[in-house]
C-alpha cells in the first residue's frame, strides 16, 4: 500500500510496468508516440492491477488513439476541444498551476468528461494550499514530480488526490535501473 495514489507515466517497457504495478501504483500512463498498438498491448497483458492511460503528447489527437483500449487519456488542456470526438473517455488533463487560474471556467464546464488534472509546478510558481484546496473542490488532482521544486513529503500536505512519477528507458532489454523510481515509491510506502 502506498501513502497516495500513484500515477507512473512514461511507461515504454515492461520491466518499468511490472515494477510500478508491484509496488501498487493506481495508473501506468503509455505515451502514444513510443508505445504502438501491439507493443501497449505486450506490455499490458503481463500486467494487472494498475488502470492503463493513454498519454498523448501535444498537438492534434491521433486517430491512433481509438486503436488503444484504454478508458482514459492523459491530454494537454490545448486538446480539450478537440477531444470531444473521443466519446466513452475519460481525461487526465495536464497543465501549470497557472493555466488553472486562467482556465478554470473551461474547465469546471468540461468536468463531466474530466477524470484529474495533472498539474506541474514550475520552480518560478509560488504555491500555497489553498490553490490545491480550490481545485480539489472539483478535480482529483495529481501533482507532477519531475522537476517539481517542493520535496514529496511537503506535496503530500497539499489537498492533492496523489502523485504522478515516469518511468524511463531500460539499459536492454531486462536490464534496468529503478533509482529514481524506487526513490519516490519507497517513501511513498506504508510502514
């Protein structure tokens, strides 16, 4: 058990997707300009526990995207119009805390269709919790850890639904270096 829900994005391997799944993380998110159709389909069937997302990258949405079977797609807020034709999907919508503030009407209006903001926080951004409190009144709310300038224990204090860790790249195949990830994810254990 983890001390929050875990997002691990950037999964593109199944060592990174067995090892997030075994320390119980909530959602492996694949990123649709590495992982194809049948390599997400590989690495999944070896894989249980863990809800699967979709992460596309910015830009138009893939026709692609409807090839994967997955419920929900991790997308910028840029493509939130567009992702209208996406019909039985949910979305994990990634923005900075400011894009928040200049965009919450859009989003509150869309929050039918909205499963979570992953929101960054960029080292310049002054953060206080009554931002996260505000926007937990509507959304689940990840916080995104790379390049996050505030420890993981002080996120946790924020009114946050969880974190949102990435995965990254084997050395070969079946030769891989937890570090980073298992530095998050022991914290992240319950005692």
């Amino acid at each position: 058990m983890l001390k929050t829900k875990v997002k691990a994005g950037n999964i593109t391997n199944l060592s990174d997707a067995r090892y997030c799944a075994g320390m119980g993380v909530d959602w492996l998110g694949f990123p649709i300009g590495v992982i194809d159709p049948k390599k997400f389909t590989e690495i999944t069937s070896w894989v249980s526990g863990p809800q699967f997302v979709l992460e596309l990258g910015a830009g138009e949405i893939p026709e692609t995207a409807t090839h994967y079977p997955v419920s929900i797609l991790q997308i910028a807020l840029e493509q939130l119009n567009e992702s209208k034709s996406l019909t039985n999907r949910s979305f994990i919508i990634t923005l900075s805390l400011a894009d928040w503030y200049e965009n919450k009407l859009q989003l509150i209006t869309n929050k039918d269709r909205i499963f979570g903001l992953l929101i960054t926080i960029g080292h310049s951004q002054s953060t206080d919790h009554a931002s996260f409190k505000e926007i937990a009144e509507h959304f689940e709310v990840l916080v995104n850890l790379d390049s996050c300038p505030y420890s993981l224990n002080e996120i946790l204090d924020f009114t946050i639904a969880g974190v949102n860790v990435s995965g990254n790249q084997e050395l070969r195949p079946g030769l891989k270096d937890y570090k980073d990830l298992a530095v998050v994810l022991e914290q992240l254990e319950c005692d």
